[in-house]
C-alpha cells in the first residue's frame, strides 16, 4: 500500500466496519466465524502489529479521566480544565491533564498514553478536534478509544462517535454585535483567530454576516489573522489595528 496500513484499511479490505476488526483484535467473541477468519488472514497478509490503542487491554475502573488540550494557558481552555476537576473530584475522579503545545504528533503520543494509563474516560480540549478539516489519521485513533472508554471532544472529529461539548459561536457573535451596535459604533473589528480553526472560522463568517445585517462595511483591514491564541497573539493583532489609518473608536 505504500504506507503503514491501518484498521481502517483492514476493514475496508475486509469488507467489514473498524468495530468489527477491532473486536477481532481484542478478542471479542462478538464476531461471526467467517468474518473472524477473512480479518485475520488480513492481518497476516500484511503482517498488522495494532498499537496500544487497538490491543485488548483488560480494562479496571481507575477513576481517573484524562485531558488533552493543545494549551494549557489559554484561558478558556484552563477555565474548563477547572470546571471538569471540580465536578470529576465531587464524584471521586481525579484528572490527569496533558498539554500536546499545538504539536499534532505529542497530541497523537498522548492520546496512547492516556489509554496505557487506563483512564476511564477521555476529554479533548482544542488541538486537532479544532481543525477546519478533520485530521483522518487521528480519527481512527479515535475511532479505537472509543470502543473501549467515553470521548468527549469540544470541537468536531467526522467520521467518530464522539460526545461533543460545543459553544454556539453564531449566538456568541450575534450578543456582542447587538450590544456594540445598540452603543452606536460603526467601526467594529474582528482580532486574531486562524483560519484553520473552525470555530473561529464560524466566527469570522457570523461577524461578516452581522455587519451587513446592520448596514455597516466590511473593512478588510478591520478583520486581522492570527495563529496564537495567546496574549502575545492577541498583543500583536491588536498593534495590527491600532495602526491601521483608518481608525477604530477606542473604547
């Protein structure tokens, strides 16, 4: 095949879904005979070594509930991560919390090693769950958690069944675009966010939508790219505007 195969190609090879190679591979007895023996010759045609993710680990209760965030000083992201320890500790949980820094191949180690720890439960904050197009390689890890515990992401992952926990960016955008409009400016900016991100992506449309609603203009320079979400990101958008000739109403 050119690349290292995955459960993905098994099934597809197999005619079967990823759930059914993967119980297969942990040894369920779930699957039909036949089925059983076409994914194992499979297996052996291409000599397939799963990782941690897809060998059948005797789970046990842990009480533990990993989290994977791309950035642990964003302040949103820190805000959930306080959110999630306070209710995991009133039920008796504890949390184990991983920073992958925006690095897409820690953030694929990490989410291996949270399952070798045998979390009960896994949470991914930001990072790839974020991106505009789904990163397919990683949905199939995915794919392999969740056939053995809950994953809970705050973005989007197509082609999983994960539980999502997203904020309505169009409402968020339509409350501060009534508040501005209502103290009567006209210059009103979009700062930072990059275009990979969907969420902010969603925003950014929202914001271009809104202004025609309310008869204002669309400034190209009003509306400023950024890739950090972090105060220096924000520092350096807001430097971006503040030097525009055009300027804004300060506040």
């Amino acid at each position: 095949m050119g690349k290292a195969i995955t459960i993905c190609d098994i099934a597809r090879e197999a005619g079967v879904s990823i759930s059914t190679v993967s119980r297969v591979l942990t040894g369920s007895a779930r699957v039909k005979e036949d089925k059983k023996k076409r994914i194992s010759d499979i297996i052996g045609k291409y000599d397939f070594h799963p990782n941690l993710l897809a060998r059948g680990l005797i789970r046990t209760k842990t009480r533990q509930i990993g989290i994977i965030t791309d950035d642990v000083c964003n302040p949103y992201y820190s805000a959930l991560f306080v959110s999630c320890e306070r209710a995991a500790d009133a039920l008796g949980y504890t949390i184990l919390l991983s920073d992958s820094f925006g690095e897409r191949e820690k953030e694929f180690r990490l989410l291996e090693k949270m399952v070798s720890q045998r979390v009960d439960a896994l949470i991914l904050i930001g990072g790839l769950v974020d991106g505009l197009v789904t990163d397919t390689e990683f949905a199939e890890r995915v794919n392999l958690v969740t056939n053995q515990i809950p994953v809970i992401v705050t973005g989007r992952l197509d082609g999983t069944s994960c539980s999502r926990v997203n904020v309505d960016g169009n409402r968020a955008m339509e409350l501060v675009m009534e508040y501005l409009t209502s103290c009567r400016y006209k210059k009103i900016a979009f700062a930072g966010g990059s275009p990979a991100v969907k969420f902010t992506t969603d925003l950014r449309a929202a914001y271009r939508k809104l202004l025609k609603s309310y008869g204002l203009a669309y400034v190209p320079e009003f509306d400023v790219q950024n890739e950090q979400y972090d105060a220096s990101g924000g520092y350096e958008a807001m430097s971006q505007l503040l030097n525009q000739k055009n300027c804004l109403t300060l506040l």
